[in-house]
C-alpha cells in the first residue's frame, strides 16, 4: 500500500509541478477575462455620451427630470435637452451640441411614435438612453411598486405542471449551473484522460514499466496513476469552480442590472458532485485501459474520442430536456452512464425525478467506476510487456 502513494505522489506531482499545468489553469479564467475585456471594449467604443435632443410640442413630458445616476452604474446615461422647436434642434444637432434629437408624435401616448434625426449614426447607448429618459419621466410621481412593475417589465415563469418545479428570472442558476459543470466536467475528462493514457503509452513505448515492475506490484502502479492523474483533473476543476463562484459573486458589483447570485440547493450540488465524480472515473480510467491496449501515442487519441463524444450529446438535446424533462429521451440520456453525468442535473432542474432513477444511475456509474479501475490495472498487467503488441479486451477478460 505504501508504493501506491508513492506512485500517487509521483504522478500528481509530476504533472502539477510543471509550468504547462499552471498555464492550463490559469488559460481558462484568463481566455474568460479577455472575452469579458474585449466585449466591455467593444461596447465602450461604441458609447457616446454626448447629449441628445428632443421636441415635445405636445406635452408629453411633465416637468421632465434626468434619470438619476445608479451608484454602480459603469457609464453614466446620456442627458437629454430639449428643445422649443425642429428648427432649433437642427441647429444644434449642425453645430455638434448634440448627436441627434427626437420628436415625439401627436399620437405618442396611443402609437408610441417617435422620429430621431441625426447626421451620422448615434452612440448605441442614445437611443436606449433616451427611452429610459422618456420611461422615468411618464411613471414618475406613481407608486413605487407600480414604477418597479412598469420599469422592469414581464417576468415570465416557467413551472412544471405538477408544480414541483419552477424556473424564473430569479433562478437562472438551475440553467447555467448544470451547463458550466458540465462543460467544465468535459474538459477536466480529457485533460485527465488524457494525461494518464499519454503516460501508459509512453511509459510502455520506452519501456520504463519492465524497470517499475520490478520494485512495484503491476496493480499498484495502475491504481496510483489513475488516482494521481484523476487528481489532477480535480485539482484543475475545483480551481475552475472557485474561479467561477468569485466571477459570479464579484459580477453584479460592476453590473446592476444581474442582481446577487441566486441561491443554489444543496442537494442539487450534491447530485451533480455524485452523477460527475464516479463518471469522471470511469472514463479517465477507461482512457487509461484504452492507453494499456495501444501501440503508440496517436491510436491512443484516436479510440478515447469513442469515450468522449457521448458526453457532449446532452447539450444537443437541451430543449427536449427543458420542456420535456419526463419524456423517454430525457429519462434515457440521464441514466446512459455516459450521458448521465450532464442530463441528469439538467433535467432535475425541471422536474422531482423519482428516488430509483437517481439511485440506480449513480450505483451504475459506481459499479463501473470500479470496473474500469480493475479492467484497467487487468489490461496493463497483461500488455506491460508485450513491446510493440495489442491485447485484446477478450484477452483481458479470458486471462486470470
């Protein structure tokens, strides 16, 4: 047992230690605050704060006011002026003041018409603006709770007809969470994987293992690579998450309108921790049996993708799941072993999915957990030795 952690140690070592491994962890949260960077850059140079204009012939407006400045707001509103007559604010509009103006209709309160003139196209906040401008001027004066009514506009709510499950604007987290788990799951998968199955291959392309064997039983060998390279995987993981819990609770401080991170359910994480971390075995492990049975480092990649593919097909069938989260393809994909990882949280956001289907889901994704652990100490056992040849899974299974 004390060789297994020896070998443990090794493997996790030897891959966290490295500069590439710090470079992978920090190249997801790094490439997500350059995409934030570059959209918040291209927005900003589109945002022009220049005044605009605006004619209310017809009273539309009462004793108009500019619409306060929130505290966290990142770009001030544009101020709107106004303006006697068409004729004036074309004056003004020439000599640069503003960078357009708008005139509301005689039927403004029925039509909601409004004309906006301008010599070159406006900042892509004006109109916007503007429309805030106009909103807070009409409401103004009316009950708080009937200005945060008419501001915020409609709240759609979508609820399971049994009403055990419900999804609104302010529980976006029953989407999104299953998601970027599962996205990051896919990732952490094949960077794992993929560690452990390219050390098999080498290891047994140069022949270290005939040296390892000598001092090291083969199944505990196997097993402390897959612990390691599994840990590996985790670790990367487990920073990913924190990454992504501080972005979420450091977001709405710098964006008003996402409000706070809503609650999420204990249980819930529970489920997506007991559907992805036996799953997350399983098909490392596999990929570590697939490195054992492989000749060379290229065939290796060639057979893991039959492992990997599945697990993205959920995200294919997103809306069947959402709409329909009892439905025979939803039930299905959430109890495939290697679908199940990502179905499984995604449709529990929509419905109560009967005890059984969740416990013999992950008592199968258990069970073959172990069994690709055990296969694949089996395999290398057998091939360890023999240079330059395949072995077979009947061989696997038919050898002691």
């Amino acid at each position: 047992m004390n060789k297994f952690w020896l070998v443990f140690l090794h493997e996790y070592k030897r891959h966290v230690m490295r500069k590439r491994f710090v470079f992978a962890i920090l190249s997801m949260p790094l490439f997500v605050a350059f995409i934030v960077f570059v959209g918040f850059l291209s927005v900003w140079l589109q945002i022009d704060n220049k005044p605009v204009g605006y004619i209310d012939q017809y009273q539309i407006l009462e004793n108009p006011q500019q619409v306060p400045v929130e505290k966290k707001s990142i770009f001030s509103p544009v101020p709107s002026l106004p303006f006697a007559d068409e004729a004036s604010a074309k004056n003004a509009l020439n000599a640069g003041e503003i960078q357009a103006y708008f005139n509301f209709s005689e039927n403004y309160m029925s039509t909601g018409e409004v004309t906006m003139t301008s010599n070159e196209k406006p900042g892509a906040n004006a109109e916007d603006d503007f429309g805030d401008f106009v909103s807070y001027n009409l409401v103004k004066g009316m009950p708080e709770p009937i200005i945060e009514r008419l501001t915020d506009g409609s709240n759609i709510t979508v609820r399971s007809l049994d009403g055990s499950r419900e999804m609104g604007a302010d529980n976006w987290m029953v989407i999104l969470l299953p998601m970027l788990a599962g996205i990051l799951f896919i990732i952490a998968v094949n960077i794992s994987g993929g560690y452990l199955m390219q050390a098999v291959v080498e290891e047994k392309e140069n022949r270290t293992m005939e040296i390892l064997v000598t001092s090291v039983s083969p199944t505990q060998l196997m097993a402390g690579k897959v612990v390691g390279d599994l840990l590996v995987g985790l670790t990367q993981l487990v920073v990913w998450i924190l990454f992504l819990i501080i972005g979420l609770k450091v977001a709405p401080l710098f964006i008003p309108d996402m409000g706070s991170m809503p609650a999420i359910d204990g249980k819930y994480i529970l489920l997506i921790a007991g559907t992805m971390l036996p799953a997350f075995v399983m098909i490392a492990a596999a990929m570590g049996a697939i490195g054992a049975t492989a000749t060379e480092s290229q065939e290796a990649q060639q057979m893991a993708g039959f492992f990997t593919l599945p697990i993205v097909v959920p995200f294919w069938f997103v809306s069947q799941i959402m709409f329909n989260p009892n439905g025979a393809l939803s039930v299905g994909l959430s109890m495939f072993p290697l679908t199940a990882p990502i179905s499984l949280p995604l449709r529990a956001g929509f419905t109560n999915i009967p005890w059984w289907q969740t416990s013999i889901t992950i008592t199968v994704l258990v069970i073959l957990a172990i069994f690709s652990l055990w296969l694949s100490g089996k395999i290398f056992r057998i091939g360890m030795l023999r240079y330059g040849k395949k072995v077979s899974l009947k061989e696997a299974f038919r050898r002691s």
